[in-house]
C-alpha cells in the first residue's frame, strides 16, 4: 500500500494560522521583541561570570597566601634574632 500524498490534485494542504512565535499571547503583530523564554539572558551571562569570577579570586587568594607564608616565616624570624641581640 502506497502512502497517501497531502497534495492531492490542486489542494494543498491547510495551513495552521494560529501560530505563535513567542509564548505570550498572539495578537496578530509580534512588534520587535521577540520573547523566547529567556528574556535575560545577558544578565543571567553576568551573574554567572561574577560567580566563576570569584570562585577564581578566592583560589587566587588562596594560592597568594601559600606562596607568600614562607616569606612571613622568615620575616617573623629575622625580627626575631634582631629582638634577642
């Protein structure tokens, strides 16, 4: 059996005329903004980028305070030896 063609003769098929863009309500004219769903988009952008922004600054802080506590010790040692003499 054969498939059935929509087109059959010189009908064409029906066209769906309640389409709808966005998810708002259809009023006929879409205008120039268009809503997807996301409507803030770059600020959600933003907010996650300070969010990894400071997730890197707290291991920056961190990997500062590794690197500089040996030069603490040997400050805190040399004010040290001086106090004794």
């Amino acid at each position: 059996m054969k498939p059935k063609f929509e087109i059959e003769g010189a009908r064409f098929p029906t066209t769906d005329c309640s389409f709808q863009a966005s998810r708002n309500r259809w009023d006929g004219y879409s205008g120039d903004e268009w809503d997807f769903g996301r409507p803030n988009l770059g600020r959600e952008y933003l907010v996650e980028s300070a969010r990894e922004r400071t997730k890197e600054m707290i291991v920056l802080g961190i990997l500062l305070l590794a690197a500089a506590w040996p030069s603490v010790l040997v400050i805190v040692e040399v004010f040290r030896l001086h106090h004794r003499q």
